[in-house]
C-alpha cells in the first residue's frame, strides 16, 4: 500500500546478503533490525506480508535475514489468514504484516478470524511517524483503537527501545492461556531509531504465569459426577487442539467408553473413525451427535463454549443434563450454559489429573445409553443420492475423501455449504488437520489458511475445499501460491450460487431468490492466468480421473472448478434459534426417490 | 442488584478505553465508574457499579481480569466495604429560600463552597442514598446545574489491601480461580 520515495543515496548502498543471522550480540541498531531479531529468536521462518511507507525500515531490515522468508500477499487479509493457517496447522504462532491506514484495515478481518477461533497470530504494523500521529496524515489509520475487540491485546509503541521486548512479548501472550491474535504497531521513526540491543536478553514487560489449576477439591467433585453418569457425552471443542491435548483425550474417553462427539472446530482432536465418535454436534452436524446431546445427563464439556451453532436454542439445550466444563477461560466459564462442575486450567494438564480419578468408570453402566446411542447411528446417516448427469458436492467431496484419507492430508476449507459437507463427510483421525474458519465465517478463509499451511507442513498434503463464491474472496492467493510453488490443490464446489444464502432464501424466504447467482465463471481460466494448473469436472464420471489428476501436482497450485449441481441443500438442517425438534434430517426433495442413497 | 468492583490498572493511555471497549461489545451496563490515581504513579484504581445479575457481575469480573492492563479485580459487594458519593450542586438561593436551603445543608452535613448573592454551590459527600435524598429535597427550590462522582469504595479495616503493593507481592491473586 502506497509508497515512499526512494532517497538516491539508498539506491547506492552496498548490500550484501548474509546467509547466517548477523551477530548475535548486543550491539547498536535500528529498532527495526530489533525487531526482527525477535522474529528470529522467537523461530519465525515464514512471514505473511505487504510492504508500504510506515514497514519500510522494517522491510529494509528483512533484507539482511534471508532466513526469515517473507511471501508477498496481493492482500492484507490474505496474509492474516495464511499466518492463521500456519499457526493452526503447526501450533506455533503465526505472523503477518501490513503497513500503516488500508495495510493494517485490511487484517481487522483476519484478527477478527483468529479472535474468535482462538489462535495465535502476531501482527505487525506500521504507524506514521510520531509527530504525525492523531494529526489526520497520509495513511494514517488508529488501528491499535480499531483491533481493541479484535485481539487480546494490541500496543503503539512510542519508544524505539521498548521495540524489542513489545514484540517479543507479544509472541509469549499470543501463545498464553487462550492463545489468539495480538498486534504490534510501530511508527515510522520509532523503527527507524538507533538503539543498544542485545538479541540474547529480550525481557517482556508483563510476565505471564502459567494458567491456574483447578483444585483438588474441584476435580474430585467432577469426577464423583462423571463417576455417576448414566447417559454421559463427551463435547469437544476447539480447544482439545490448542492444548494439544489429544493424546489425554483419547485416555479419558477410552477410560470412560463415553460417546465423543465433536464441534466443528474440534475435529480430529478425537478420531473420527473410533466406535466411541458419534460425529459433529450442531446446525449441520450428525443427527446421531445432536439426539445424544439433547438426552444427555452430564456433558462432559472440554475446551468447548457452547457456541449457537452447537447450542441453538439455548433454553432448550440439553435440558436434562448436568455440566462438566474443562476451560482454560475462565470468562466462559457460565457465559452461556451454567457449569455445574467448572474445570479452568489448560485441558492438557486437567485430564491427565482428572483421568485418574475416573478410572473406576463402570462401563456396564451406560450399556443401555450405548443401545440408544447406536439405534440413533444406525438409524441417521449422512446420505446423498448421486444421478448420472450433474455432480453433487456432497459426491465430489465423499470422493475426495476416500481418494485421499490414507495420506491425512491437511484441508482447508472456506465457509459455507461445502464447509458444512467437508465437515460431514471428511473424517479426521489427527488434530490440526481440518483448518476452517468457524466462528466468524470468513468466506475467503480457505484458499491464504491452506497456503499458510503448506509452508508450515511442507510435506503434507494439503487440499482447499472452497465453493465459487468464498473462492473469489480471496482468490489473489493463487498469485503468492504460485510464485512459490506452493502446490495447494483447490476443489471449487462450483454451482453458480452462493449456496447456503440460496438454501436459506428457498427455505426461510419462499424462494424469492435474490443476489446469490454468479453466473459465466471460468474458474480454471482464472487459475491459469494466475500461473496454476486449471482442470475441469463436469459430470460424475469426471470427478475421480480429474480429482486423481490433481493430486499429481506438486510443483505448483492446482484448482479444480467442480461443475455442480445448483439447487442441492445441505442436511440434516436445525434452524437458528429452534428446539432440537425442529431438526430436518433427510432432504424432503428425496423423499420417494427412486435413486440408491449412497450412506456414510 | 448492584454490584461494586474495584480494579486495579496499569496508568498508561488507552487503558480506559479498552475497558470501555470491553463493556459496549459484551453489552455490560454501566452504573458509575470512577477512575483516580493510587499512591503509585504506575497504577490507577476504578471503582465500577453495575446494576446486574449475579452471573453477569462474574462476566465482568473475569472479563476484566482477562485484560492485560488490568492488574487485580474483585467483585467486592458481598464484603464489609466503605463507599461514598461526593455531589456538587449548584442552587437558586435568593433571600426569600436562603434560610430554608441553609436548613438542610446543615441537617445533611452538607457545605457551601461558593455563593453569590442568588446562588449557592454546595457539596454533599455520603452513601449514595444520602446524596439522593439532599438532592431530592433540594430538586422542587431548584437546581441549576448538578455533578456527581459515583460511587467510590473501600473494603474496611483489616482486610486485604487493593494496592498495587499487595498485589506485586502476591497477596492477591492475578485470575481468580472458580
């Protein structure tokens, strides 16, 4: 964004590129060179960004560390989602940049993103230069005020020596607790100041303790209820995948022999394949996981936070239940449903103290609970009914799951119907493998969070499932992915719409369909001129050869633009705001149809 | 009912607009906040009255220690505490009503801090409830212009401190644990 003149002097300066960190002792420098000696000393190898006027001198400094590799993004939020990607595929921060006004407008979304889904990003920004500030300048905008509710803490640093330690504290707060966004803004002339610094002793204003434990007390207590319980759940959330918690989990639920069902955020903390897995919970989820949920008489909530996609009507949720809530948050701990036995403390460390004291469990005690719970899973499955003349997305993505499940590959996805079909019909069996944006809904999320992704995991296979309207959110990506050969393989479950707008008008609007066509896209065109493979599927008999095809790349990007059908619904459907009663399990459209149901 | 928390923040810029921040996105009203300096220029001290559920003071409380700049919270409602209000209030007091408002400026322990020859500025400090009814008794003579600092409190004597002292030597927790 915008741009600097570039003096004629600096045009001239010799530049010598070092292949090793500079000297690593204290010595005098820019607080710019100090910054990215954090960077380095905090592990950064990636870094997501667009320069502009006030990240000059920060960029200037980049010049000189080669081994902090910087992939220019055609957009700021594309940098803040690629440093999400990253951070949720790798579990250690991610970072981006960009500059002063539009630069840094651009990552409120992303922030916004990683807010709500809890993870770690740390963004960088530039600010005019201090005497510029508050006086209306060129580019200027007051992002630390904006991001307020958009990160867990921001700072304008005034002082060039506090640089260092801002940075540096900021990577230790992002990881804190619950782990999330936070940013650091430095105006031009604060980096560009001289400072005495030595990489080897970087002190962080705020020390940050380690997260509280819950008592014996209240660990007995719990368990004395879990001990209990006759028809238990065990609720996973997005959590279990911060904490890296799933090894414990796996202890706790197998020592129970509870039903697990999962949130949308929490898949693949728990495999999805394990007899114990009753699937998703939530609007879109397994019938199987919400029938078990609203029958419940303890849920075992961990890491969880009974958002409204899980919940729906909260005053009918679950309404025999008692709660168990494992939470590294205390704020929300009784935000929406009252915690009979509330648990803060990081998951990890909670159930490795609190599997011991379960281990008496009777399993015989829930064996009439299990029967209920298997006629549930017997009775709804997901189910699709492909013809031989259009694709359905449900087909396309069930396809590509079984091409692909023997590699784990890591998915993105964007938001949307097929969001909603990946998460049925993809099964995960490892943590940090489905990357999606659940709680803001960023359309645009999949395409820069599968990118950050593949630089992180290099040796993953890593898919972007994406529909045609989230794929132009964010569709510049392909140009940094290219330039980079970065080899993400895109799925467009094109169907001209933006499909989930389209159901809800038909279902809740009497089908007075309106803004939701997108007619005369020619997505693989688009990817070839942005330097990508471009392949087709048009009919049902496509999709394996193509698919098969595209999983060959591995040099450069590939899109896949599915040609699907334009009027599918995504089910089993619970409307907002309803009683689990309300549930729609099956399309009414395929009532009586004559076409074998393929089940999953 | 009202529930009176006292926080303990960093002094830096921008701290009271987070906590502003924090109430208007969490939609947490508001009865009176009160921010002063403590004897450490590093800290300042808020007394905060919102007028909500027990549930809901919980929230702000955990919010608000949540809060980086935020070094120590409690919800001090349910403990023996010490509060007061201070009013200034600016009144119509010609000859003919200055006798009867001097009536009860004595009977609330009140004090006239300026006066001219048709008005009085005068200052009430007390319980909340005490600065209401001077204000009510004074309303129907006439008001003119009215200031008021809300509430601000103090747990009695012999109980753990709210300073910035007792919290950096950990005689108060960080978070507080359920």
């Amino acid at each position: 964004m915008g741009y600097e003149p570039i003096s004629a002097n600096a045009a001239h300066q010799p530049t010598t590129i070092a292949s090793e960190p500079r000297s690593r002792q204290k010595r005098t420098m820019k607080a710019a060179e100090a910054l990215v000696e954090v960077l380095v000393r905090e592990g950064t190898e990636h870094f997501f960004g667009h320069p502009g006027g006030a990240t000059l001198p920060m960029y200037d400094a980049l010049y000189h560390y080669p081994q902090v590799k910087h992939y220019l993004v055609r957009h700021e939020q594309i940098g803040v989602h690629a440093a999400s990607g990253f951070a949720r595929a790798t579990g250690r921060p991610g970072v981006c940049t960009g500059t002063s006004g539009p630069g840094a407008t651009n990552l409120i979304t992303g922030l916004t993103d990683a807010m709500l889904d809890s993870t770690p990003i740390v963004a960088l920004t530039g600010q005019v230069v201090t005497t510029w500030i508050g006086k209306d300048g060129f580019q200027e905008s007051d992002i630390t005020g904006m991001t307020i509710p958009a990160t867990k803490h921001n700072w304008l640093v005034h002082n060039e020596h506090e640089v260092a330690s801002t940075v540096y504290e900021a990577f230790k707060l992002a990881m804190h607790g619950r782990q999330g966004p936070v940013l650091v803004d430095v105006p031009r002339d604060v980096y560009q100041r001289e400072v005495e610094f030595d990489p080897n002793d970087v002190v962080a204003k705020h020390s940050y303790r380690a997260p509280s434990k819950p008592s014996a007390e209240s660990l007995r207590r719990a368990a004395e209820a879990i001990l209990r319980a006759e028809r238990p759940i065990v609720y996973v959330g997005g959590g279990a995948i911060s904490s890296n918690a799933s090894k414990e989990l796996i202890d706790f639920a197998l020592t129970l022999g509870a039903p697990v069902a999962t949130t949308l955020m929490g898949k693949g903390a728990f495999p999805e394949t394990h007899e114990l897995s009753v699937g998703m919970l939530g609007m879109h989820g397994n019938a199987c996981a919400n029938y078990t949920m609203h029958n419940t008489d303890l849920i075992i909530a961990l890491g969880a936070r009974f958002d409204d996609r899980v919940t729906l009507k909260l005053d009918a949720f679950a309404p025999y239940a008692k709660v168990v809530h494992v939470e590294i948050d205390p704020a929300e701990i009784n935000k929406n449903r009252r915690a009979d036995y509330p648990l803060h403390g990081d998951l990890r460390t909670v159930l490795q103290e609190l599997t011991p004291l379960v281990k008496g469990f009777k399993k015989e005690q829930i064996a009439a609970w299990w029967r209920q719970v298997g006629e549930w899973k017997a009775k709804y499955p997901l189910v699709y009914y492909q013809n031989a003349d259009t694709i359905l997305p449900q087909f396309a993505i069930d396809t590509l799951y079984q091409l692909t499940k023997d590699r784990h590959p890591i998915v993105t996805t964007d938001v949307g119907q097929h969001q909603m079909w990946t998460a049925q019909f993809f099964k995960f069996d490892k943590p940090r493998k489905f990357i999606t944006s659940g709680g803001l809904g960023t359309m645009g999320y999949g395409m820069p969070a599968a990118m950050g992704a593949q630089v992180g995991c290099p040796n993953d296979l890593t898919l972007c499932i994406s529909g045609d309207g989230s794929f132009m959110q964010c569709v510049q990506t392909l140009m940094t992915a290219s330039e980079h050969n970065i080899p993400i393989k895109v799925f467009v479950m094109n169907n001209n719409h933006l499909g989930m707008v389209r159901q809800w008008q038909e279902l809740f609007y009497q089908e007075r369909f309106n803004a939701v066509h997108m007619p005369n896209q020619d997505l693989a065109r688009i990817a070839e001129a942005f330097g990508c493979v471009g392949l087709r599927a048009k009919t049902p008999d496509d999709i394996e050869r193509t698919f098969k095809q595209a999983l060959e790349v591995t040099d450069k990007p590939v899109v896949v633009d599915v040609f699907c059908a334009q009027d599918e619904n995504c089910y089993p459907m619970w409307p907002s705001g309803t009683a689990i009663d309300a549930m729609i399990i099956d399309n009414p459209k395929y009532a009586g149809t004559t076409l074998k149901g393929v089940t999953r | 009912m009202k529930h009176t928390i006292i926080a303990l923040l960093e002094n830096e810029p921008g701290v009271l607009n987070r906590i502003a921040s924090l109430f208007r996105r969490r939609n947490f009203n508001i009865e009176s906040l009160t921010v002063c300096r403590t004897e450490s220029p590093d800290y300042s001290r808020m007394t905060l009255v919102v007028d909500t559920s027990e549930t809901d003071a919980e929230l702000v409380r955990k919010n608000l220690a949540k809060m980086i700049n935020v070094i120590d919270v409690q919800d001090v409602t349910h403990e023996p505490i010490v509060v007061r209000d201070l009013a200034l209030v600016k009144i119509k007091a010609d000859a003919a009503i200055r006798a009867e408002i001097m009536d009860l400026v004595q009977i609330f322990n009140a004090k006239v801090v300026d006066v001219s020859p048709d008005e009085l500025v005068v200052e009430v400090v007390g319980y909340e409830s005490r600065v209401d009814n001077f204000l009510n008794m004074l309303r129907p003579k006439g008001i003119i212009e009215m200031a008021r600092t809300g509430r601000i409190a103090m747990p009695r004597c012999g109980s753990t401190p709210h300073t910035p002292t007792a919290v950096l030597d950990g005689h108060l927790s960080l978070t507080n644990d359920q």
